[in-house]
C-alpha cells in the first residue's frame, strides 16, 4: 500500500470514530472529529513509516 492511502484511511477511520462518540454523548462534534483526524494522521504515519521500512528490508 501506499503511504499516502495508510495516513487518509486512518485519518478517515478516527475522524469518523470521534464523530460517533461525540454524537452519542451529545456533544459539539467539530473538535472531537478534528483532534480525531490529527490522532489519526499521526498514527496512520506510523503505520506507514513501519510498512515501508519492512518493504525495504526484505
């Protein structure tokens, strides 16, 4: 996979997750959906740092 589609489907996933939250616990959604996609991006960039440091090892 591409780094560039790890970092979107994360970011997309917990963005969509904190909105979900935020939307059960009636609160604002605008800063949990965005501190969600920050969280997101910053693990969807892990995941991709590992995948192709594994990708270039073997």
């Amino acid at each position: 996979m591409k780094e560039k589609t790890i970092v979107s489907a994360s970011t997309l996933f917990f963005s969509l997750l904190t909105y979900w939250y935020a939307r059960n616990s009636e609160k604002d959604v605008v800063p949990y959906v965005m501190f969600g996609g920050f969280i997101g991006s910053l693990i969807g960039e892990g995941i991709a740092e590992t995948v192709i440091k594994d990708n270039k090892k073997v």
